[in-house]
C-alpha cells in the first residue's frame, strides 16, 4: 500500500533517501514513525535504514558524525537538519539480555526488520511512499493488536525491555497485547531486573503518562512486571487502587503528577528515597516529594498564601487536579486567588536584603538578622506588609521600640 498523506517530516528529510539511492544503495524510512503515520499521529523522530555500510553513508554526505557508528548509525548533518542513518543489520546473541554481543551488518531490508519488537514498529516505507510489511504488521495494526516479531520468547530473552515497550505501547495506542506474545512476556518478566534503571523509567514514565494508562498498569500487574521494577515488589495493592481511585478517562497533565499519584497509591512515605532508586534527577524528586507533601496536607484543610508562594501555582493546581480526578472537593479559583493576591513570587523580589539593612539601619549581621529577614517575608507574602523600603524601615524601627 501507499501512505496517502505523507507527513511533512518525511518530506522534509526524502532527500536524504534520494541521495542513497542516488549512489546505488536501498533506503528507507523505518520504525516508530512510519507506525505513528499510519494512524495519523504526530511523527517525534525519523529513522532512515540503508544498505549501505557506514563508510559508505559517510561517502555520500560531506557533513556526518560517527554517533554510534560501532552499531551501524551515522548522523547526516543536512541543511539545519540531523538524520540518523542505519546501516541494515543483523545481531548476534544478547549478552545479560541487554545488548548484542555482535552486530553484523548487512544488505537485507528483511534482515533488518527481523530483529524489531512488534509488527507495528517493522515497517518500512520507501521514497515513494510505500510501505513496505514484512510481518503482517498492516493486518494488526487495523485490529489493534501488538504482537512480537517472529518467535515472542526469543524477541523478550534478547531484550526484556521490551515487555515495558509493549506494556507502554498498550497504553498507548490502546492495543491489545496478542495472546502468544504476552505469554513470553510474562515468561520473561524476572530479566527486567537485568534491564538498568534508566531505560526501565523511561518506558514506566511514557507509561504512565499514556492517554490509556489505566490499561498498562492493569497489564503490569497481569504479567507481574512489577515484582521486578525498583521498590514495587510489594505495591500490588497500592497498583490496584491507582486502577479504581481516578475517573476512568483521566490523564495526568505530567510525569510529576503521575509520579506523586503512584507514590501516594502505593504509600511511599519518602517520595525521594523511592525515585533515588529508579535514579532520577533531584530537580524531578523535589517537585514529586513537594506534590506529594502538597497532597496530603491538602487533605485536611485549604491551601493558605504561604502555600502559593513555596510551592507556586502550577503545583498546586496539579495537586488539585489530582483530587477532582477522585471526586474531591476543589478549589481552584482559590489558587488563582491566592497567587494574583501574592505581592513577591520569590525572595529576591523583596526590596531590601541583608546587606541593605546592615547599610542603612546599622543592623548586625547573624542569625538574629536572618530570623528578621523570615518575617518580613511572611508578612509581605501574608499581604500584611508592603514591599516597599519605607514600610519595612518602618516596621522595623517599631520591632526595635517593643
């Protein structure tokens, strides 16, 4: 068949096909991206695979970089344009279930999308829009079914991520995971624990944030995935309430929200111990610890001014987010409120400072000037002093008189 629409991303890098072709090699556009333009969704990355072997792609383009060249990908500098371009290959047996202890590569397109996960991600489409399916993944697009390339146990020994990759695409794409392949997968679910943190967060997280999330973590726990992911041996209960505690169409707006509602379903009391295992940034686990601390205070009272100006808006919209996708009383026009109220959204919006006080009203540095400095604050972010030098000089001479 043909792609009717072809998308503007493959348009934009034919050239690079034509050029290959042009010096008498195959190539194609592969993967991901010729699955997302079949079903009309946005295309992030395009993957060009080519018979030709990396010395030779570098022969054909006056600008390349070698990016991971030992595996056959040589990056295509053209015009303001990047485009990784792979040589067609074949690997050898996987060492630790990770990685390939050889590649080798070759001149078959077939070859090449052998070694692929699912069907839906072994096509190939050619410089006239061709699509090109080797595996019958046409036929399981149109029913919605993800299925393992060849024989499933041997796809899932080579690389146990991809039973995350095929969690993740469930939840994605809403497909249902075919009977033979989901078999093998929960055959090899114990190798996850093989699989480095890093790669196994990136598919739980892309998981988590899918539209159909709620069908991938019922998948998790039906494949018992998650016995072998970071600290979620014993969370099948808090997983099982995740399913049945949000409205059935919600998403999360983001990673932090979806993160701080796994940890508040499976009661994780430190937030930041827990994503330190699965070995995220500290940027990430401050903002998913303040959630999940916003969350439970909320719990029992009403966000205050002081909470708009520590935490800032957007944090605790997503906390409220959180309650109205459980049937909670919320407030959000009380954020709104709060934050418009607030006089200085960050310290250094006050305008007086340590130094300054020192300076003009012969104050003494220390932890007295600190404790001062706190409360002027407060009272500016209260609503109860303005910001501005005659009123905090004045409070100040008043605090000295008491």
């Amino acid at each position: 068949m043909r792609l009717k629409n072809v998308p503007s991303e493959f348009q934009e890098a034919l050239p690079i096909l034509e050029k290959i072709k042009a010096a008498g090699y195959e190539a194609y556009f592969v993967g991901g991206s010729v699955r997302d333009a079949l079903l009309q969704r946005p295309i992030h990355d395009v993957d060009i695979a080519s018979s030709s072997y990396p010395s030779e792609t570098k022969a054909i383009f006056p600008k390349t970089i070698d990016v991971g060249i030992e595996h056959g990908t040589v990056l295509v500098l053209e015009g303001n344009r990047e485009y990784e371009v792979t040589t067609f290959r074949t690997e050898d047996v996987y060492v630790d279930y990770r990685r390939p202890s050889q590649v080798s590569f070759v001149r078959s397109l077939e070859e090449d999308l052998k070694r692929r996960d699912f069907t839906i991600n072994a096509f190939a489409l050619d410089d006239e829009a061709r699509v090109i399916d080797k595996f019958k993944g046409l036929e399981d697009l149109n029913n919605g079914i993800l299925r393992a390339v060849g024989v499933a146990d041997e796809r899932f020994e080579e690389d146990a991520l991809r039973i995350m990759r095929g969690l993740r695409f469930a939840a994605s794409l809403d497909f249902r995971i075919e009977e033979k392949t989901f078999a093998a997968m929960k055959t090899h679910a114990p190798l996850l624990e093989k699989i480095s943190v890093e790669r196994s967060f990136i598919e739980f997280d892309k998981l988590l944030t899918a539209p159909y999330w709620k069908k991938g973590i019922e998948l998790l726990l039906t494949s018992q995935a998650y016995c072998y992911l970071p600290l979620l041996q014993d969370a099948q209960e808090g997983l099982k309430h995740l399913l049945t505690a949000y409205q059935p169409d919600f998403v999360f707006t983001n990673s932090e929200q979806a993160w701080a509602a796994l940890l508040l379903a499976i009661a994780k009391q430190k937030p930041d111990l827990f994503l330190k295992k699965w070995k995220t940034s500290n940027a990430f686990q401050k903002t998913v610890d303040q959630l999940v601390s916003l969350y439970r205070y909320r719990l029992s009272g009403s966000f205050q001014a002081m909470d708009a100006y520590r935490y800032g808006k957007d944090l605790l919209l997503l906390c409220e987010e959180l309650r109205q996708a459980q049937g909670l009383e919320v407030d959000f026009d009380l954020i709104e409120e709060l934050d418009k109220r607030l006089l200085i959204h960050n310290r250094h919006e006050i305008v007086v400072n340590g130094g300054l006080l020192i300076k003009e009203l012969n104050l003494k540095p220390g932890p007295e000037l600190g404790s001062l400095l706190n409360e002027i604050e407060a009272l500016i972010v209260a609503g109860q002093l303005a910001n501005n030098k005659a009123a905090i000089f004045d409070f100040i001479r008043k605090k000295d008189h008491e």
